[in-house]
C-alpha cells in the first residue's frame, strides 16, 4: 500500500508541472499558409523561408480565415485575380504624397541594409545593461511585410509600383529608427503594431467585394500617413534634423503620439469594418453555397426516378438539319397563338414518320433559348416512345418535367425537398397537385408533349387530365404532337380549361424540309459521316437519289431515312447500276419498308439470324418492360438454354442492335423497335403471305414457351436464404441477377401463354419441377413477385411482410401466379383441396377467375392467413379494383387491423389507389383501424405523408374526425405541418382544426410550423389563437423549435424567433423532458441566440430535459466542427453564472459529460474554472465520478489531468474489469512513474 502511494505522489508531481499548449509552429505556419500568397509572386520581397512568429492584435480574431476559404472555393473571387478597386482606392491615398516623399519612400534602404546595420548596432551595445536587440525587432517588421504585404501586388497587379510605396514607407520608418535610436523602441512598436494588421489584410485584399475593399484600402491608407508622418517629424527636406531635442519631444513627438492613437483607433475602426463585413460576405456565400448543394442534391434525387428526358430531347434535336423544321415556328398560327394571353393547348398532329419528334424539339429548343435568363417562364417537355414502358407512368413523366422547371428555381421550396430528407422515394413528389404547386412559383408555364399516341391508350386519359390542370394555370401554353388517334380528339374536345388549336403537319409543309434534309444528308454519307459511306461514281446520281426520295417521301422523314440506309449498303459493291436499281423499286411506305428488314434479317448468316429473331420474339413478347441490360440477358440465354447463367457471355449489345437490320433501335436505356409504326406493323401483319418463314416470331405458343423455358432456367440458379425482413440480402440478389426480377414476375404468364390445346411442352413442365424442388429458388420467386418498382428499402419491406405467407412450398407459387390456370401444373400440385391461405394468394396477384371460384368454394373472406393479414388486405395494396369490390360484396371487413401499413383502408391510401378508397369508404371502412405495429397510424396519416391530396380530401368529406390522433406528429394539422403539405393544413384549419391540439409527443402544430422555419404559417397559426408558450412534445416551446431548426441548419435568419418574442414568447418556458430555449441555443453552438435569450431573461440555471442545464446542453453539442463555439459558449455561460457543479441530464455535471466524451478542451477549462473534481453522480457519465467516466471511455490524457486537479477516488485506475479492453493501464502509458 505504501509503495503505491508513492507512485500516486510521483505521478501527481508529473502531471502539476505546466502545459505548454501552444501549437507547433509547423503546425502554425501549415494552417496559414493557404491564406499567404507564394513568394514567386512578388519577387522584390521575398519570403523568409522560416518566417519568425507574431503575437498578433486581439483585435484582428475574426473570420479573415473563414473569408479565404469562401473565396478559396473557386465559386467566387480569383485570389490572383486584380481587384481593380482596391488598386483605385490605394492609389487616391497615394496621390496625398508629395514628389519627395513617394521617392523616399520608392527608393529608401533596402532589407539586406537594413539588417545589416541592425547587427552592426548590436555588436556595438552587447555590452550595455540595457541592450535592445534592433536586429530581432526590425527582422520582426520585415518578415510581416515580406509575409503579407504581397497581398497588395496581387490585387493591384496593374500597378506593382503601388505595394513598393507602402512597403518603402514601412523600411523607411525602420531606418529612422535605427538613425534615432532614443525613439527605436517607441517607433518599431508602433510600426509592428500597424504591421500586424497585414496579416488579416492579406486574405481580406484578395476578397473582390467592394464592401471589404474601401475598409481594407483605409487601412493601407491609415499606414502610409503613419510612415508620411515619421518621415515629416523627423527628417528635413534636405535629410536632415528638424530641431533641438527638447523642442523635439514636446512639440513635435508628443502631439505624434497623440495622432498615432488615433490613426491606431481609426485602423481599428477600419478593420472592425471589414471583419464584420466580412462575416456578412461569410453569411451570404455559406447561405448561397448551401442553397446550391441542397439543390444539387434535390435534383439528384429526382433525376433517380428515373424520368429525365434531356438525353431524349438532345438525341432528337441532334437530328435537326440546319433550316428544318422551322416552318412551324415562323407560321403566322403559331405566332397568334403563343402571343395569345390566355391558356391554350396546340395540337399538331400528322401521319406516321412526318418529324413530329424533331419538331416538337425544336419548339422546346425555341421556348428554352427564348426564356433562358428569365426565371418567371418554367419550361418543360416530355418524349413518350413506345419502347420506353416505364415512363408511360404517369408519376414518372412528371418527374421528368418537375426537373427542368425545378433548375430554374433559386432554391427548392422546403415542402418539396422535405420528401427528399424524409427518406421517401422521388415518386413521392410526382404528381399533379404538386406539379402545379411547383408551377405557380412562376408567371407562365409552358408544356410541350411529343408522341402523346405513344402513351398507352389506357393512361392517356390521366396524362390530358394533367394537361388540363396546367392550362388552368393564367397564360400556361400547352405544345402535343401526335398522331390523329379518336380517344385524343374526344379528350381535347372535353377539356375543362383553355382553347385547343390544331395543326395538321401535311406532306406540303414538309417537303421543302425534307429535300433539305435528303441533300445534305447524302453529301454527308458520301464523305463517309456518321460510321457509313454512300459510294458513288457519277456524279449526277447524287441529284437522282434526292430527286426520287423526295417525290416519294410522302412528308415521311422517317421512310426517307431508312432508304438512305439501304442505299448505303446497296453502294457497298460500287456499282451504281445496282443503286439506280434500287430506285426503281422503291418501297411505297413504312410498311413495305419494314418488309423489307425483314427480308434482310433472313438473308443473314444463320448465328447473325438467330439473334435478330430472338431480340424481336423478346421486344414484341415481353410481359414487362426490359430494360437494355435485361434484354442483352434475355436474348443471350435464350441462345443458351442450358448454359449457367454465370457462364454466359452477354450478346454485343451493338451487335445485337445491327443484327435487326434498322428494324431495332438503342435508345440508351432500352433497346426497341425503331418506331411505333415498327410496332404496330409486327404486331399486326402475319408473314405467311410475304414469304418469310418467320414463324419463330408470328407463333405466339412457340414464342412464349422458348421465353418461359429461358426465365424458369434463369430462376433456377437463384435462392434466397434470408429472412423475409432482411432487406439488405433482397437488394443484393437483384444486384448479383439482373434478370431475376423479370423472371420470376413475368415467367408464370409466359407459361400460361405457351399453351396449345391447353397443354405445355415437356420441357417447360420438367425445368418447373426443378425450381419447384429448391425452397430457397421458391422464397426467391414469392419476393421478388410482390415488388414493383421503385424498388426501395420501404416497398421491399412491405413486399415482404405482406407476402400473406411464411411458407414456402410450390402449392404458395401456383396460387399466387398465372400457373393456376394451367391445367398439368395444378393437376399435379394442387391435388388436395387448396391451401388455407388460397384466396389470399389468388387476391394478391389479381386472379378474378380464381378469386371468384374459391369464393363460390364457400372459402371464408374474413380468414386471416399465417401472418394475420385478410384476403381483402392484398388486392387494396397491389391496386386490384375488381378484387376488393368482388371480396367486399362478399361480405369481407374493410376494418381488419392487418398488414404492413395497417388495414385495407391504409394500404390503399399508401399506395395512392384513389379508386379503391372510393370502394372501401362506400363499404364502411374506417379511417383509425388501431394497429400498433403499422408503418401508419391510420389511412389520413398515410395519405398526408404521402401528400396526396385527393385521398386526403375523400377521407375528410367520408367524416374522419380531423382533430383525432394522426400518426406521429398528432392531429392530421400537425402531420400536414410535419409534411410541410401547408395547403391542406389551410384547408384543415378553415374546416375546424384545433390549432392547440397535442394528441402525440412531437409537438404542437405552431412548435413544429415553428421547426420548419415557416413564417407564413407561424404567424397564421398565433393568429388563429395556437399558445405561443404550448410544450408538451420532444421538439418544446415554438421558440424552442425554431432555435433548434436555425442551429442545426446554421442559418442566422431569425425572422421566425424575432416573430416569436415579439408575439410574446416566454424564454423561461420549459419542461422536464424538452429542457428551455436556452439550452436548445447552448446544444446547437450558437452565441448569438444565447446572448439574445439571456437579454431577454432566460435563467441560465434552468434544471430538466435530457440536458439538464444550458452548461450541460452547451457541452454536449454534437457538433464536432464547432468545438471553437462549444468552448466559447461554456465560457459564457460560466462567465454568466451558470453553476459549474450542476447535475442533471443524461450525463450529470458538465464535467462528468465532457470527460466521458473526450472533451480536452472543455475539460480543461472546467478545470481551470474549479469545476468539483470529485463530485460523485451515480449511474450517469460512465461511471459516479468524472475520472470514472473518463477512464471508461478510454480518455487517458483527461484522466491524467483529473487526478493532477485532485481527484481522491483512484479506485477506477485499477479496476481493470471495469475497464473496457481497449483501455492502456497507467503502469503500461507511463512506465516511468511506476
């Protein structure tokens, strides 16, 4: 005991010895050394290249280093870029010089001199008790100027003469010095302290804000009239000395060093100026900057929908030859029509082929270089094309004109990017009432749709209902081409809002166009552009080629286009007897062209032939959307039936293309037929009477099984072993099987359709026996058949909760797939009477025929299957309308409390199926199904967040109880808050809405309006009577909110906390669970918020919330990059009265939580401050002391200075088991000592 004692005596006097915590001057000069321009700059002053430390003025701490990093950034000021002002604004001080003093100053002792003679005068005075070392003091001055004076031939490159007057001024008052050496001293303090404001200069000069340069430049002014002065007091015109000694000193150095204070209170005020300023320059790029990164990151995360069409619109407009497609643009019925003040839709519309595409491009290309600079004109566009079958989805199409109209925003509403920082998909955002919430932040928005016949014929309808919602909008111009279908004529002659005219693109207005196009598009194959040459020996066939084109194009760039293409390769065999043969017998439209391809793909080599019939079987026969990647797959196993998919090598996708003969085109993102007319074409024509033997393509049965065969040999490779749940392992198997997705979704129809005589082949049925022996292939399958894109990580949990079924055995596939319906499966796997959960099955993958029969089996509608989900619940999730009326009419309950999101009601409001909500609220469903372990409380909490507004309204006029507990904001008032949705939270207060409601443990609604930093619905809230003062949520006070929001978001706009004290926000308002205002603004690091609310009174002792006390709240800010404001903060407080030994909170006393954390530098100052040392907290902290907290965490150093500050509990130190593994025993770090 006694020889530990001793040890513990050692190790104190080791750690009371003094802490030198200056940094290291490598450090130092490493961190100012980006604000420093390089000495090759200004070669007449070099650098000391081991520059000599300066104490700096106090009064130069400021944000010069925070300037520099704004201006550093490269978006704004070019450091080595001349600042024209600040060379004007030196210059007019410089013109206060007489001819004498510019020269002497010019021309005055140089630096080398000037050390030199400092060292002569050392050596002469070594001996003199009061030696003054001149040569250190004056190395001082030089090194300033060398170091930061550059800074003034940087901004002033124009003029370098300019710097090499203010730094001779500088050298000229050091040499006077020297010569009078009874005022040295007095005059290198003074020059030194003039000089230390250079440093601060040197960023600030290379800041181009003329709010900076006028200080910065009378600042440098402010030194030359210093040096002026010295130079008029103490040398005659002609160099010599003005006076006697002691008429000197009293009548000219006193009334000097007068005017020196004064010149250093005016430099002063200068630069308080430009620090300030600078702040101000600071607040307004960091404001700027974080502006444009959250918009950055908005549009981002919108393009990931998936439905940005620039790619498209800079893909067609590249095929605009100079001069086309123009005549539409100059027409006069063009011009009235844009001209026009009121909203109206053009529709042009032509025959198949006519250049819809390029013209439509060229309208968007005018409206977009027409109202490029003026932010009050949205434009945006939208390309349908029959291959692109994820973006005939309507919320995907919005996404892609929400994108170009959200670029010209400056900043993107908090409303809308909310959904982005909530987590949610970018779906969330594409819709119509948002679309138009949007467009009502301008002055005219202008929409151009090209091939609007492309859109599938059932969402055409909601596509020209969206159109319509758009032309409501005042002076909105709506562009569509199209072909002329009826459903479109019928939906524009119905339109609620706007006029509609029509164009007609006819063969007339065209062929002017199209000759231009032929002429230089045979020029340019004959040159060999675009990867083909157009071979030809007389010269006057180019003239026939265009002629024959032309006459028969019929308006059709389209078919003008695939003639030349055949050209090309007719040309290959340079004769032009064969290119004029081909002339003659041109096809007479798309059709005989497209009979054509044909012809040539079964001219191919036989490998060659196979792969263009296995890419159109997949294209015209796909159940689904494929992507380009999936199809490179499809086709490429398809070729290999009985390879493993990991040993499959790909088909060159641009082999693949070329193979198709033109008939197929790349579109970036799919890969499809070259036009819709393509499509209709093969979809239409049977091959028989052309004389193909095409039949790998026209038979549908022979199609389908090569298809189903294909995806059940791809599924069979693939299991998934993980829980359902496991999220993370369902995204890696679509990442490691791209095709997996479309296999397992789409295969049971493949099979289904393969059929003949309502038999499949032996293969198909055998390879379905092989899957159906793997469980993990079968989990795989019954996953990834419940996901629909987007698929993310909430849709691949529904997915997987609301399987409907934890079993995994073949019978589960069957029913919940088309395979049902053929008869030699479910003769062999469904032999016994169905499964319980059948309906279940049968509801989820929208099999009416089935449904119907179990439900005539006497199958009981209300059964909850093993995961104690309903058979209703399924269909009202997936969207299947015909389902939920066919379960509802046979008595199913609307109000089951079941599945991932709640209840039937709440699936459907989820998932955005208005129709189906019509459905369940005509049947009774109820809006509050309780069930604790839903995503949503209830179906309006589900269509608030989801900010659906139709579904909302329908729900609220079925008769929901609006001021009832709404998810986990509260009220459906404080959720639309909390969605940032501030027009329903309108409606909802004009319908009743209790603005001082507090159902949940957020907050009330003016807390959260406050949160969100809204002033508009701030101040209509206090208006409509919500309690400034209300508490009763995590997020406190409204006051308290809103200085959390500001702290965390670092903005200093306290528009939303001024309204609030105004309004009477009380500052000592608070509770035990959310603490005060105070200690918000002391956790978020905030000065100015804290110093404002102890002006307002705020108890700086106040006790509760998880902090405790605003010391204890300052220490514990999570902010690791303002550690700086974190000190400063604790030392204000201090300095104010706040108890230093006060316990509370998670962590006890303020000590206690800065040495569990690693805090060195709050540590320390507690410490100095006489923060107890010993205090005990039991079970807070890690442990009941500081040093127990300390040496838990692992903070070694802090645990030194506790026991050095006198803590008298060791017993930590040696309790090893009490010590986490990581932790080194003292004996170990300091092996001296003991």
């Amino acid at each position: 005991m006694e020889k530990r004692e001793k040890k513990r005596h050692r190790f104190l006097r080791f750690f009371r010895h003094p802490r030198d915590s200056s940094p290291d001057p490598a450090q130092a000069s490493r961190l100012t050394s980006t604000a420093i321009p390089k000495a090759s700059q200004t070669p007449s002053t070099p650098v000391s290249p081991d520059p000599l430390s300066t104490t700096s003025d106090p009064s130069l701490k400021g944000s010069a280093s925070v300037v520099a990093a704004a201006v550093n950034d490269g978006s704004r000021t070019d450091p080595h870029k001349t600042n024209e002002s600040l060379k004007l604004a030196v210059e007019e001080y410089i013109k206060g010089l007489t001819p004498a003093e510019k020269a002497a100053f010019r021309y005055g002792p140089s630096e080398d001199d000037l050390l030199a003679r400092a060292a002569k005068l050392d050596d002469e005075h070594k001996g003199i008790s009061s030696f003054r070392a001149h040569t250190q003091k004056i190395a001082k001055v030089l090194q300033l100027c060398n170091q930061f004076m550059p800074s003034v031939t940087i901004g002033i490159q124009a003029n370098p003469d300019i710097s090499s007057i203010v730094v001779g001024g500088v050298r000229l008052v050091l040499d006077i010095g020297l010569r009078f050496a009874t005022f040295f001293d007095r005059l290198t303090d003074m020059i030194s302290r003039l000089t230390d404001y250079l440093k601060a200069l040197a960023i600030y000069g290379s800041v181009g804000d003329d709010r900076i340069t006028a200080a910065a430049a009378a600042t440098y002014g402010e030194l030359l009239r210093f040096c002026q002065r010295v130079n008029s007091i103490f040398v005659s015109d002609a160099g010599g000395r003005k006076s006697t000694v002691s008429i000197f000193f009293k009548q000219l150095w006193e009334p000097f060093e007068t005017t020196f204070g004064e010149m250093d209170a005016t430099i002063k005020h200068h630069f308080s100026v430009v620090d300030v300023t600078a702040n101000a320059v600071q607040l307004d790029w960091l404001k700027t900057r974080g502006k444009s990164e959250d918009k950055d990151k908005f549009l981002t995360w919108l393009a990931g929908a998936g439905a940005d069409f620039d790619e498209r619109h800079i893909d067609v407009f590249s095929k605009k030859h100079p001069g086309t497609a123009d005549w539409l643009l100059n027409s006069k019925k063009f011009e009235s029509w844009i001209d026009s003040p009121e909203s109206s839709l053009l529709w042009c519309y032509g025959k198949a082929g006519t250049g819809k595409s390029v013209i439509a491009s060229n309208v968007i290309e005018h409206f977009l270089r027409k109202h490029l600079f003026d932010t009050t004109v949205g434009v945006s566009y939208v390309y349908y094309h029959h291959t692109d079958g994820l973006r005939q989805d309507l919320s995907l199409v919005i996404a892609g004109m929400l994108l170009p109209i959200c670029r010209k925003l400056d900043e993107i509403p908090d409303w809308l990017n909310k959904h982005r920082k909530d987590g949610f998909s970018s779906r969330a955002v594409c819709r119509t009432d948002l679309f138009c919430a949007v467009a009502q932040k301008f002055k005219q928005i202008i929409v151009v749709i090209d091939g609007l016949d492309e859109c599938r014929k059932n969402d055409r309808g909601r596509v020209i209902s969206f159109l319509d919602a758009v032309l409501e909008f005042p002076k909105a111009k709506v562009v569509v081409m199209s072909r002329k279908e009826d459903d479109i004529v019928d939906a524009f002659e119905s339109l609620k809002y706007g006029k509609v005219l029509k164009i007609e693109l006819r063969a007339d207005d065209t062929i002017q166009d199209i000759k231009t196009y032929v002429t230089e598009s045979v020029r340019s194959l004959r040159k060999g552009s675009y990867g083909k040459k157009l071979h030809l020996n007389d010269e006057s066939l180019e003239r026939v080629i265009v002629d024959s084109l032309v006459q028969n194009s019929r308006g059709m760039f389209l078919w003008a286009y695939f003639q030349l293409e055949h050209l090309c390769e007719v040309s290959e065999a340079r004769q032009d007897r064969q290119i004029r043969e081909a002339l003659d017998c041109l096809p007479s439209g798309l059709n005989e062209t497209y009979i054509r391809m044909l012809h040539d793909i079964e001219a191919q080599p036989e490998y060659h032939k196979r792969v263009a019939q296995n890419t159109l079987m997949w294209i015209l026969n796909a159940k689904g959307p494929l992507s380009g990647m999936e199809l490179q797959y499809a086709v490429s196993l398809s070729l290999n039936l009985d390879s493993d998919p990991g040993d499959v090598i790909l088909v060159d996708r641009k082999f693949l293309v070329n193979s198709c003969r033109n008939l197929v085109v790349d579109t970036g993102q799919f890969i499809g037929l070259v036009h819709y007319s393509a499509q209709q074409f093969m979809e239409s024509s049977g091959f028989g009477h052309i004389g193909l033997p095409l039949s790998s393509i026209e038979n549908t049965h022979y199609t389908n099984e090569l298809l189903a065969y294909t995806c059940l040999s791809y599924l069979r490779h693939i299991s998934f072993q993980g829980p359902w749940g496991y999220v993370e392992q369902a995204f890696k198997l679509m990442a490691d099987w791209p095709f997996c997705v479309y296999a397992a979704q789409c295969f049971d129809s493949h099979v289904e359709h393969s059929q003949c005589a309502r038999r499949i082949s032996k293969r198909c049925l055998a390879i379905t026996d092989v899957v159906f022996k793997n469980q993990g292939t079968i989990t795989a399958i019954l996953l990834l058949r419940r996901i629909r894109p987007p698929c993310h990580k909430q849709a691949l949990r529904a997915a997987a909760s609301s399987l409907g079924t934890s079993r995994t055995d073949p019978i589960s596939v069957v029913y919940s797939s088309n395979l049902i319906k053929v008869d030699q499966i479910a003769e062999k796997y469904c032999t016994l009477d169905p499964p319980a959960d059948a309906l279940h099955l049968a509801a989820a993958n929208g099999d009416e025929e089935t449904t119907r029969f179990l439900i005539d089996y006497f199958w009981e509608t209300n059964k909850l299957d093993d995961r104690g989900n309903c058979a209703l619940y399924y269909p009202c999730e997936s969207g299947h309308a015909a389902i939920v009326s066919m379960l509802l009419e046979h008595r199913a309950d609307p109000n089951v409390a079941c599945g991932f999101y709640g209840s039937p009601l709440q699936a459907a409001s989820a998932k955005g199926h208005e129709e189906i909500v019509k459905i369940l609220l005509d049947h009774g469903a109820q809006n509050d199904v309780r069930n604790t372990k839903a995503y949503y409380s209830s179906a309006l909490d589900a269509s608030i967040q989801q900010r659906n507004q139709k579904i909302t309204r329908l729900l609220i006029d079925s008769g929901v109880d609006i001021n009832a507990p709404c998810g986990v904001y509260g009220t459906a008032l404080q959720t639309a808050i909390g969605a940032w949705d501030y027009r329903l939270a309108n409606e909802l207060l004009d319908e009743g809405a209790d603005v001082n409601a507090n159902t949940a443990t957020y907050g009330t609604a003016v807390a959260i309006a406050s949160s969100n930093l809204n002033m508009e619905m701030v101040t209509l809230l206090l208006d409509r009577g919500a309690d400034i003062n209300a508490l009763g949520g995590e997020i406190g006070s409204p006051l308290q909110a809103a200085i959390s929001a500001y702290c965390v978001i670092g903005m200093k706009d306290m528009r939303v906390v001024n309204l609030l004290l105004e309004r009477g926000a009380d500052v000592k308002v608070g509770d035990e669970r959310s603490g005060t205002a105070l200690m918000a603004a002391a956790a978020g690091g905030d000065k100015t918020f804290v110093n404002l609310l102890i002006d307002k009174g705020a108890n700086v002792n106040a006790q509760g919330g998880k902090y405790g006390s605003p010391l204890q709240a300052a220490v514990q800010s999570k902010d690791v990059m303002n550690f700086g404001k974190r000190r400063a903060i604790v030392d204000l407080l201090l300095n104010l009265g706040a108890d230093i030994n006060a316990r509370g909170g998670d962590f006890g006393t303020a000590l206690h939580c800065a040495s569990s954390r690693g805090l060195e530098d709050i540590v320390e100052l507690l410490i100095d401050r006489k923060a107890d040392v010993n205090i005990v907290c039991p079970g807070v902290g890690g442990g009941s002391t500081p040093l127990a907290a300390a040496l838990r965490n692992g903070h070694m150093k802090i645990a030194a200075w506790l026991i050095a500050a006198g803590t008298q509990d060791l017993r930590p130190v040696f309790w090893r088991n009490s010590l986490e593994s990581s932790f080194v025993p003292f004996e170990a770090a300091f092996p001296d000592l003991f």
